[in-house]
C-alpha cells in the first residue's frame, strides 16, 4: 500500500491501515487541512470549495467523504460530479469558489485515488501553499463547525457542457473547417470521464463518424490508463485497419491527450504540445514554456516563430508560474498536456483536441505528414526504484561534479544538456523512483545514453 504526500495533493491506494495507504481516516485528514487552509486565507468569508471526480470505482466512496468533511466544517460545496480535471478548474472560476478538490489519481492504475488541491483561481497550489496544508495536516489542527454553521451542499450538472463550449468559443477554434474536413475520429478513453465529455466535444465540432473505445464510465481501466504506446495497442489496430484519420486517447481525468496516426504510428505525447503551439504561434506570435523533462522540439518550433523558449521546474504548477512570467501564449508539458491561457491556466485535453483538429483541418494534411514537418527526437523514459536507504540528494551532487564541464540546471533535480543531447535526472512526487529521462536524435542513442546514466547511477549508489 502507497500514500504519497506532495504540494500538489495526497495520492494513495486504496486500503489498508491508516497512513499506509488513502483510508477513509486519511481522506477526512486531508480534507479538513485543506478546508482549514481555504478558511485562513479566506477569513471572514463564507467559503466554498467545487468538487469533482473521475469514473475511479472509489470516487463515489472518496467523494462522500470529503464532501461530508467540508460540510463539517462549515464550506459550502459545489458537487459537479463526474468531470474532467479541467472541468473542474474552470468551474472554480465559473463558480467564484474559494478552492476546488478534484478526486483523481490521474494516470495511476484503479486502485489508487487522490485528492489534487486548487487555489480560488482555479490552479493547482504552489508550493508555500502545499507545505501549508501538510504542516495543518500534520499537527490537525482542525476546528469543526457549530451545528447551525454546517456547510451547504449544491449539485450543478452541466458543467462538462459548459466547458465544451468555452472551448467552442475559443478564437482559434474553427468549427466550420472542421465540418469541412469530415474527419473519422478514434477515441479510447480508458472507462473513465472522457467517455462521457469526449464524445460530447467531437459532436459539437461536427465531427460526425466517431469510433468509440473504452467510452463506459465504470472506473474499469481495460489497460494501463497512463496513454504511453505499448499500453495503445487496440486504438493502433483500428487506425491501421484504416478506419480512422486520427485517435485521440486520454488519461482518467483527461488532462493528458496522445494522438494516433491514420496508420497506427504514435503522433508521440511529446508533440502533442509542440503541433498545437506550432498551430497557436503562427497566428499569435509570442513565447512557450515546457518543463524541463520536454522535447528540445518545441523550442526548435518557437524560435521558427520567432518566439522565446523557456523551460521551467517539472510540475504544472511550475510551468504555469514561468509561464505567466513569461508571458507564454502557450505552454504545458511533454506527457501531452496542453496548457493554453486563452482558455484557462490548466493542462486541458479538450481544448488540445479541438486545436489539433483545427490544425489538421487547415493543413489538409493526413496526420502522419504533420507529425514528419516536425524535428525529430525521441525520449527515453526510465526510472530507478528507491528504498529507504538511498540517499536521493546525494546521488544528484555526485551526478552534478562529474558532469560539472557540461551545461548543468539543478533547479529540479539535475538536467545535463549535451551539444546534440539531453539527461534529466530527478526525483519523482508522486512515485518512489528516480525519473532519468534522455533525449538524443534517435531511439538506440537516448537509450544508450540513458542506460550510461543509469549505470554510473547505479555504481553511486552501490
């Protein structure tokens, strides 16, 4: 059993004995930091906190509990129900709410749960903020409310609806081109909440032959739910049978968007991002931000459109602060999240598939032709388990000092930048690992370098 405590919100597995894993005491711990938090930096007002949850076969069970705990302490709560984790974000703003708890564990198998923490603008908690809550957490220091100051609960069902049409009115969107082009739409949205927004946005963007995968809301992941290739092999199959011009495929709480090509080759999750901003930065120029895990191709990309690039700290909060002091008109992550400000400060797939598809309309392009306009990398993603005695920081000065004469960034871990290459090594939030990620010109060159990295690693260690 796993419970993981980070700025960004309390993940964990379902079970097992207080503290070891999410129980249903951890759940009302959490909580109530949190609402204790929203209450301090709100005084004096009545708080209220939105609430929404991914199709995770715990969710109703997570959802009770913490909707019961914010009433007990006198917030008043707005339940929006199965949604998106940009549904929820923009339904923080839509309701002028105080905070929003959205019940996911993202791209975790189904026996985890998490709750991940907003601020009153609708964005993930910076890292004063999070230590905030876990120091609260830590000491409950909690105070319940009197039994005439309980907390309200109202049910507001539309919201994915109305996320659906914030992203129809977005400038960039064209809906028309879309009709247009007719286009064949796979989508395989792992049993989880994109099964029901999905659809939904395809239609309202005319697209009217779509092949459904995986589209039952009942928290039953048919496969690994994280959308990495060898988890992708059903949607490929179809692609390849020619069925489709191109397959969109979303993590449970629909933040993250792979796309597939007409012959059943990965677009790659990390060019999601850069063909959308290469779409965004030939209408509005301006600047990008990526973290520092991402592609070198978006900033390829950037500087084409004569734009500046930034990386930032790995974390969506992270991206999201370089990016408003960047002034980015685009941004996000290379796990294919999108991160597009005229809409909301928020890794979105909705908004991702309508201004891919845009994209795709007006280059008249089939989808493998678009993904080959763009410079090749490829990313090799490894990892390291950790155990209690591995001393994390240690290893990462020791990886600094022998690669001290190349182009070092610690500011999240250690990134080692070559002339035609990169390794980024850090530890995980949210997982007991070490993350090594490489990138080089192509697969058996980021493999071999990651593999090098990961045995000079393992020698420190040892």
């Amino acid at each position: 059993m796993a419970l993981i405590k980070s700025i960004s919100g309390i993940r964990g597995t379902i079970g097992g004995q207080v503290g070891d894993g999410l129980s249903p005491l951890d759940i009302v711990k959490f909580t109530a930091a949190y609402g204790t938090w929203a209450i301090r930096r709100h005084k004096g007002q009545r708080v209220k906190i939105v609430v929404g949850r991914d199709a995770r076969i715990s969710g109703e069970m997570v959802d009770r509990i913490v909707v019961g705990t914010l009433m007990g302490l006198g917030i008043d709560v707005v339940e929006i129900g199965l949604a998106t984790t940009p549904t929820t974000e923009i339904a923080v703003t839509g309701e002028q709410a105080h905070g929003g708890i959205i019940l996911t564990a993202s791209h975790n198998p189904k026996q985890w749960n998490a709750l991940k923490l907003l601020n009153e603008k609708g964005e993930f908690l910076n890292d004063e903020d999070g230590k905030l809550v876990l120091s609260i957490a830590d000491r409950e220091d909690f105070l319940f409310a009197e039994v005439d100051d309980l907390g309200q609960v109202t049910h507001i069902n539309d919201y994915n609806e109305r996320h659906i049409q914030e992203v129809l009115n977005l400038k960039l969107v064209d809906v028309e081109a879309i009709k247009k082009a007719n286009f064949s739409v796979a989508i395989d949205a792992v049993n989880s909440v994109g099964g029901v927004v999905l659809p939904q946005l395809l239609k309202a963007l005319g697209v009217e032959n779509i092949i459904e995968l995986y589209c039952e809301p009942n928290g039953h992941f048919p496969h690994n739910p994280e959308p990495l290739p060898e988890h992708l092999t059903e949607i490929a199959n179809v692609m390849k049978a020619g069925k489709a011009d191109v397959g969109f495929v979303v993590d449970p709480d629909v933040d993250r968007l792979a796309m597939v090509c007409e012959d059943g080759s990965m677009f790659g999750e990390e060019y999601t991002l850069v063909a959308v901003a290469d779409y965004i930065l030939a209408n509005t120029p301006g600047n990008t931000v990526s973290n520092m895990s991402s592609t070198r191709a978006l900033a390829d990309v950037t500087n084409a459109h004569n734009g500046e690039y930034t990386a930032s700290a790995v974390g969506e909060v992270n991206v999201v602060t370089e990016m408003k002091a960047k002034n980015a008109i685009i941004g996000g992550e290379g796990n294919g999240g999108i991160i597009y400000p005229e809409s909301h400060y928020g890794r979105d797939a909705l908004v991702g598939i309508a201004l891919f598809l845009t994209h795709l309309a007006k280059k008249g392009k089939k989808v493998s032709e678009l993904r080959a306009e763009y410079p090749s990398y490829f990313i090799s993603k490894n990892k390291i388990q950790l155990t209690p005695e591995i001393d994390v920081d240690a290893v990462l000065v020791a990886m600094k000092e022998k690669y001290k004469n190349e182009k070092v960034n610690d500011i999240d871990g250690v990134k080692i930048d070559f002339a035609e290459e990169w390794v980024h090594l850090r530890k995980s939030n949210t997982e007991p690992i070490i993350r090594i990620y490489s990138e080089s010109k192509d697969e058996a060159k980021a493999n071999a370098l990651a593999e090098k990295i990961i045995s000079e690693i393992k020698e420190v260690i040892s």
